[in-house]
C-alpha cells in the first residue's frame, strides 16, 4: 500500500510530541484464583514483587501480571514480548480493563482508568481505543463493509458519516472491491484485515494489537508488517503491539518490554536490549539477531571522538551493514548526522565494540540476578 492516497488531510502524518506519556501502566499486578489470598491489603511496596508472586504460587495463585510499569508515549509503537504464558495478554486486556488489574494503576491522558465508571469505561474504549486479535473476531454472517461499520454503528455514527469512513480505512488495508465478501470467503491475511480497518474505523487514540499476525505465514506477516508500518507513518496512533517474534518486534518497535513469569524484564528501545541486555533470558531472545541489520550507526557511536571538518557523513539511522563497506573506505571515521548536525563519530573499532558487546549476559558464566530496567516505577 506503500504511496496510495488517503485523502482526508487529517488522516495524514502530523507532527507529534513523543515525549508525551499517553498510556501510563504502573505496578500492575493481575491475580487469577485470588479470593482467598488477602495480599494486597497490606503495603505491598513493603515486600520484593518476585519473592511476593513466588508466595502467590504457593498458594496456589496465579500472578499473571506482576508489578508490571511502563509508560506508552504519544505516536510510538510499544511492543511487548515474552514467552507463551509470560504475561503479555493479561497486561493488555488490564490495560484497557477487559481484565480487570488486581492492583496498580492505569493512566490515560492522565486519567486514572480504574476509577472509570461502566458506562464511562465502554466509552473510552468505544472513542478512544481500537483492539485487534488474534483470533481475527470477525462476524461471520457480515460481510466485510458490515463488519467494518459495526463499531461505527454501535457508536450511532451518521450512516453518510460512517460509509465514507468504513470506505476510507478499507481502501487503507488494501481491500477495496471486497466489500460484499463474507469472512469465509477470505484469506486469513485478508480476515486479518478486515480486523485492522474495524479497529481503525473509530479512530482510535490507542491501539492495542495482541499477535496480530501470528496466524499468517511467513510471506504474508512480512506484507502485514509492512503495510502496518505504512499505515502508523500516516496514523501516528499510540500502539501497543504484543508479538512472540522478536524479528518481527524488531521491525515496528519504537521501544519493547520483555516479560518472564508475569515480570517485566526489561524496557528499552530495541538496540538498548540487544547491546545491553539485563539477564540471560534477554539475551537468549536477541541471540539470532543479525545485529550488522539491526543496529544503526546512531548505535555504534565512538563516545571518545568528535566529528572533524571534511569527515565523510552519513546518517545516522542507515544500518551498520552500510556503513561496513563505507568504513572500510573511510579510515579516519565517519560522522553520524541527524537534522543536518553531526550526533558523533563511528570507527570500525566502534562498531566491532559494539558487535562485541561486552555485556556480561553475553559471555559465558554466572549471570546476576534480573532487575527491571527502563520505565521502573518511581524510586
Ligand atoms: N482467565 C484466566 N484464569 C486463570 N489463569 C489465566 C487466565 N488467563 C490467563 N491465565 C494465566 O495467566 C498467565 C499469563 O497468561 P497470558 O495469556 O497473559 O500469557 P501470554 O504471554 O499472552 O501467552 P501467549 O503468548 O501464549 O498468548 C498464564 O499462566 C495463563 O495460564
Ligand atoms: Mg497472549
């Protein structure tokens, strides 16, 4: 879908302010099986939220989320990763209360959203959130434009209102000339989209997208991946995406938590998990990474240099497979520029101390304990 029109100017990529928290998650805790276990009625602060989870289990408890922080900016693609059964789901559905937190707080634009009323709740997640499954969730005796108006419908949208909308975000997905298909007469590519532009259809603020293309083989998740790409170009939507594929993860984030047993392991932009991984079990997640692709020039910056009048310039987000030929040239150093300003140098030793990372959840040995990184709560 790469180039083609839109249309409606407002549907275009504006300027945002991703410094802005639109979403902010903090010390989240999701119990399943609790109503025997009184464990929040004590400071829980007091206690180490691992140690507290493992007596959770103990009781036989299940700590889904466990004092999960972080906060989702304005325009950004928040992706969440973990192993089957570590979390992610769970946090999500808290996230926009399909589940209901066990503790913590969650905050839109500011707002705290636990303290929403029924009423109030279906709203905001009518107005201001989109959701997108797994599962698809299509209505089978709808055919696509009927699916896609649903939500519009249940919003009692004008009907010219909401024709011209349905028309505009199926045109977004690439499926203008479906429209009167059923579900089953689709690919599940084709079903996945349809859930996409159902989900765009109310213009949603926040979007919550949990394995959306898990379902979808290799060659069609890459499509998938591109036109999502494509559309958040135009959209800016505040995204949070959960995947299992850390390649795939690396393709849209902006930033990514890693889950593990109900935790969040750490959170940071892509590069920060890759060269600074915060234990073992990050690590095994970026261990097939061809880091020469991943890893930008912005990444292997010389700290110890500074840029020098004549140096060659490059910018700073073309990928360190580039730059090797490019350094090979240029023995002195190349200057990384971002908005016409040189933001450092890279040297061939740069990126091979990258490369090397001397982390120590890279080399062999003992590994210290995890500690949560990133978004932490406020110490
Ligand atoms: N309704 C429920 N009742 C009891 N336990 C649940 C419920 N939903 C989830 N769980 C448990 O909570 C844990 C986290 O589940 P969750 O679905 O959030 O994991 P996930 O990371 O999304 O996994 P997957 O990658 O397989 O989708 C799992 O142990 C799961 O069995
Ligand atoms: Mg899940």
């Amino acid at each position: 879908m790469t180039g083609r029109e839109v249309g409606r100017p407002d549907m275009d990529a504006r300027p945002i302010d991703r410094s802005q928290v639109k979403l902010s998650c903090r010390d989240v805790w999701k119990i399943y099986r609790d109503e025997a276990a009184p464990y929040f009625r004590t400071d829980v602060s007091a206690s180490e939220p691992g140690a507290l989870a493992a007596r959770m289990r103990t009781d036989g408890a299940i700590p889904a989320a466990v004092d999960v922080s972080f906060d989702v900016h304005v325009g950004e693609i928040f992706v969440i990763m973990g192993l089957s059964g570590s979390g992610k789901s769970t946090v999500v559905r808290c996230l926009s209360r399909l589940v209901e937190p066990t503790h913590g707080e969650v905050r839109l634009d500011g707002e705290d959203l636990l303290r929403k009323s029924d009423r109030e709740l279906i709203e905001i997640r009518r107005h201001k959130m989109g959701m997108v499954f797994q599962s698809f969730g299509l209505m089978p005796h709808l055919n696509v434009f009927d699916n896609v108006a649903l939500p519009l419908t249940l919003q009692g949208l004008p009907v010219p209102e909401r024709n011209e909308r349905v028309s505009r975000v199926i045109q977004l997905v690439g499926l203008e000339g479906r429209e009167g298909a059923f579900p089953r007469q689709l690919s599940g590519g084709q079903q996945q989209r349809v859930g996409i532009a159902r989900s765009l259809a109310v213009e949603p603020e926040l979007w919550f997208l949990d394995e959306p293309f898990s379902a979808l083989d290799p060659l069609i998740r890459r499509q998938m991946q591109d036109e999502f790409l494509d559309i958040q170009q135009r959209l800016r939507k505040s995204i949070v995406f959960i995947t299992h594929d850390f390649l795939e993860a690396l393709r849209i984030a902006d930033r990514m938590m890693i889950m593990r047993d109900g935790m969040a392991v750490q959170v940071g932009a892509p590069a920060e998990l890759i060269l600074d991984p915060a234990d073992d079990y990050v690590a095994e997640f970026t261990e097939d990474v061809p880091m020469v692709r991943v890893l930008k020039a912005a990444d292997v910056i010389d700290p110890s240099q500074a840029a020098r009048d004549g140096m060659p310039r490059e910018d700073a987000d073309i990928s360190v497979e580039k730059l090797l030929p490019l350094l090979a040239r240029h023995r002195g150093g190349i200057a990384a520029m971002r908005g016409g300003a040189p933001i450092g140098v890279v040297t061939a030793a740069s990126v091979i101390s990258a490369l090397a990372h001397e982390n120590p959840h890279r080399a062999a040995g003992d590994a210290p304990q995890a500690q949560p990184r990133g978004d932490g709560p406020p110490a």
